[in-house]
C-alpha cells in the first residue's frame, strides 16, 4: 500500500500505540490502514453420484480443474457467495448442505470456506470464468490437473464424508 485510503497522502509502515504489530498508517490524516486475508467461498457440487467441475479460463491456473469457487464479495453471506459462484462459473442451481472445510492459509492471505451442495439440476454450462464445465463420476477427478492444493483436500474430503452427516474439517491437511 502507497496511498491512503481516506485522505490520499502517503503511507508508511510503523506499529501504531497499543498495537503488536505494524501496520500501514497514513503520514497526514494518521488513518490505520489494515490488511486482512481475503475471503474464498465454494462449494463440491454434486447430483447423484457425479461431481461439477470447471477448467479455468482465468489465471491463475487457466486451464486447471476447479471446483466453483472465488472471493466473497461485500453484503453477501458466505452461503450466498458459494452460490453465486456457482452459477457465475458454471451456469449451475445449487442448494448449499453444509460447510464442508475451512482452511487457513497466511501465506497468501486466504481463508476458504467450502461447503457440500447439491446441484437443483444438471444443466450446467460455462461461465465467463470456465473453459468447460463437466459433470463427472468419483473415480474420473483429473487429480494431476487440478488447478490448487484445497481443490484436492476438499474433494478427497466430500468423497470421505459422501452419505454421512459430518461437515467441518477445519483444519489443513497439509501447511500452505
């Protein structure tokens, strides 16, 4: 950050007073300027014994299998951010059924919150952000082209917990 927000002026790194860490402050109007990890919502959409699938025609990762899944915008729950990104990527109807994952991942200022869903119907096409979108059995997930490390842990997590009625992990499988 080089700007402040509220006045223009410059900002600079320093710890502000009862704070344990620095932050950006700004140099004129002494605004506090804090960076926080953005939020990722999605969801492992299934009909039956198929999953959805979108190969990306954005990077990061253009080309990569994903599951719906992107930044949860201001005003909207975390559900009904799963739900639009669904249907912006891939044209689908989804009913949430629960929150399937949460991790954590500092190193690139994330947090993902990935539920279970069911998809209303099967007609499906891509969005804007899809090359292609596929509805595919267990036993077909392109494993070597997906397009990020959760993608993996949550589908190796929906395909544990299919037909049962537990939902959160809550933590990383793996450090990121």
């Amino acid at each position: 950050m080089r700007f402040c927000a509220t006045c223009g002026a410059d900002v600079v790194l320093s710890r502000p007073e009862g704070d344990d860490r620095e932050r950006f402050v700004c140099t004129r109007c002494a605004t506090i300027h804090y960076v926080n990890p953005k939020i990722v919502v999605g969801s492992v959409c299934t009909l039956g014994d198929r999953l959805l699938l979108c190969r990306r025609a954005i990077e990061p990762r253009v080309g990569y299998w994903t599951i719906p899944a992107g930044w949860l915008e201001t005003g909207e729950t975390v559900e009904q951010g799963a739900a639009r990104e669904a249907w912006e990527e891939a044209c689908a109807r989804i009913e949430i059924e629960g929150v399937l994952a949460v991790y954590s991942m500092p190193r690139i200022a994330q947090v993902q919150i990935l539920f279970r869903a069911r998809l209303v119907d099967a007609e499906v096409a891509p969005g804007p952000e899809s090359q292609e979108v596929r509805l595919i059995g267990w036993d077909e997930i392109p494993w070597d082209e997906l397009a990020f490390p959760t993608v993996g842990w949550a589908l190796r997590r929906a395909r544990e917990l299919r037909g049962q009625d537990q939902w959160i992990t809550g933590l990383n499988p793996e450090p990121i």
